[in-house]
C-alpha cells in the first residue's frame, strides 16, 4: 500500500512510519513541524519507499499519486500550560488540526476510495465519570474549559469521521490512544514519564503535580502502534481503547521510574495550575481490542521503561 501519514515527524506518527514501511508499504509523510521533530525521521531521509511533505493540514492537501490508506495522526497533543508545544499554547491550530485538518484528510480518503485511521484519545473522556472507560461511554467534557481545544476538536473529528462513513462509506477507523510513552518522546514537553525520567537519569526528585493520587495507565510505544496497525486492517468503524488497562497513582509510576533508574532522591509535589483540570481517573477498558482485534500490550512497565533510556540517556548527553 501507499500509506499518507500526517503527523509524521511526531513520536506517533515517526513510530507509525517505521512499522508501516517495515510491512513493505511506501509512506508519504507530512508534518509542519509545530510540534514534530526532524530529528524523529531523520533516519528515514535515503529510504525511497518513504516520502516526506512539510504541509500544515488545515490547509487543502494536494496529494500526487493515488494512496489506499490515510492516517490522520497531525496535531498538538501536550496538556503541558507551560510548553510552547502544548495545546494550551496552540489553541486555534489544535482545533484546526482536529476540525480542518481530519475534514481535509477525509477528502483525501474519499477521493482514493481508501482506508482511512483517525487519531483520537483518551481526552474525548473528559474527566470520567465512569471507570475504567468503555468506548461506549459519552464522556465528561467542559466545552469551554481549558483542555476543551484538545478534546473537542478529537470529538468533532470523530463525528466527522463517522459522518464521512456513514455518508460516504469511507472505510474509516477510530483510536483511541490512552497514554504512551517511548523514544522519540519530547523531553521537553512536560508529560509525566518524560519529566520523571529526565529527572531521575539526573539524579533529581521527581516532581510530583497534586498529591499524586490521579491515576493514568502507561502504555509502551511498541504495543501501541500494533494495536493501530490491526485496527486499520480490521473492520471495525466504531472507536477502539488502545492503551494499558495497568491504572496506576502518578506516585507508584514515580516511584517505579526511581526503582528501576536506581534513583535515591525521591519525589517532590507541587502545586501546580494542572492539578485543577486534571482527570483524577483513567484506565482503559480493552475489551474491545482484544475481542475484535486480538490485541493486548506485552511490555511491562519495567521492560518498556528499560527500552526507553538509552534514547533519554543521549538527549541529555549522558552517555
Ligand atoms: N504529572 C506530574 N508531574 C509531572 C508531569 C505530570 O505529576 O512532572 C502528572 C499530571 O498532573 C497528570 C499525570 O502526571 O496527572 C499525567 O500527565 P501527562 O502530562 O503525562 O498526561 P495526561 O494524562 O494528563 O494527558
């Protein structure tokens, strides 16, 4: 297949491309670099099955040449206030990548007659109400809250989405992407794991946001993009949880990065603004994936922590 993949230069979409070229595919990329990375695909610059556009996707996408699939994978995605990367300080370009932009990679797909894979989230939860989360559950949004340039622009690019299926039969598919983590993260963009880990590799107490009592559920890179890459060969139209059903208290996941970094200098909490929007609970059901797609994660947080080092260990120049 010839794949287009936005978002190609972020940790998804970078990960993305490798397994799909690695399947025998040709992947054309496109990203804007707002919050992507060169760094992420330089490794792919002499690989002739892999195509690269710099293109904001919010804007019309002429694409040459026929493609069969469409992963739409393009937008800020970091609930970091204090990043320049986060979507609070990209407001109107994430609800342009989740409502111009899907509009306009589903016209692509519509025109190919091709397969088509939205990136949604977690986030579409809001603050959930219901535990663990099933796709079948509406969610917990604030329209005008502060994440609600995230989450709702991944709830109209769903409708959107399931619109262009229902009206046009596009072959559409929905994930769902709780937490990851893996190379190719953004050191810098304020998530737990990337803070934790450059923190203990330095030897510094990690900085705990709140009490430490909200839960997530951490998902290795690896396992996260086989999900994905079942789901777009599936049949399946509806949205699909992928992530790790493991819920732990952001301060076990602290404590388990000190434990396996070897790091004695513990954790600090902090008042921070994230404490006041941050969803207390989150935990996938998976029931779906694995009944429909035969899928589970494999990594245990200890092993896919081990595999994430290195790369941390050579952005901060320790090794
Ligand atoms: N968090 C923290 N310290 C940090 C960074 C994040 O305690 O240095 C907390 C944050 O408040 C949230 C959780 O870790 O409760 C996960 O945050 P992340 O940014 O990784 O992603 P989110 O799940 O909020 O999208």
């Amino acid at each position: 297949m010839r794949i287009l993949i936005t978002g190609a230069a972020g940790f998804l979409g970078s990960h993305l491309s490798d397994r799909l070229l690695n399947d025998g595919h040709k992947v054309v990329g496109m990203d804007n670099f707002i919050t992507g990375s060169k760094d992420n695909i330089a490794h792919l610059a002499d690989n002739e099955n892999f195509k690269f556009y710099k293109h904001d996707i919010s804007n019309y996408i002429y694409l040459p040449g026929e493609v069969e699939a469409v992963l739409h994978f393009a937008s800020p995605a970091s609930p970091n206030p204090k990043s320049p990367m986060g979507y609070f300080n990209l407001p109107i370009q994430t609800m342009k990548a989740g409502a111009l932009g899907t509009h306009n990679t589903l016209g692509v797909a519509k025109e190919n007659n091709s397969n088509y894979l939205l990136a949604s989230t977690s986030e579409i939860y809001g603050d959930p109400l219901v535990h663990p989360q099933t796709e079948d559950y509406a969610g917990n949004v604030d329209p005008v809250g502060e994440r609600a340039v995230y989450d709702e622009a991944k709830r109209f690019a769903e409708a959107l989405t399931m619109a262009y299926h229902r009206t046009h039969g596009v072959n559409t598919h929905i994930v769902r992407i709780f937490n990851t983590y893996g190379p190719r993260m953004d050191l810098e963009d304020g998530r737990a794991l990337p803070n934790f880990l450059k923190q203990a590799l330095l030897g510094q107490p990690l900085t705990i946001f709140g009490d430490g009592t909200q839960t997530r559920s951490f998902c290795y890179v690896d396992d996260l993009i086989d999900g994905i890459v079942r789901l777009l060969h599936s049949e399946q139209h509806l949205p699909v949880n992928i992530g790790n059903p493991d819920e732990i208290t952001i301060l076990q996941f602290a404590e388990a990065i000190n434990e396996i970094t070897g790091n004695k200098a513990g954790v600090t909490y902090l008042p921070d603004d994230r404490s006041i929007r941050d969803p207390q609970r989150r935990q996938p059901d998976i029931t779906r994936a694995r009944t429909i797609l035969d899928w589970e994660p494999k990594y245990s947080l200890e092993k896919g922590i081990e595999k994430t080092i290195p790369y941390f260990k050579e952005k901060q120049g320790l090794v």
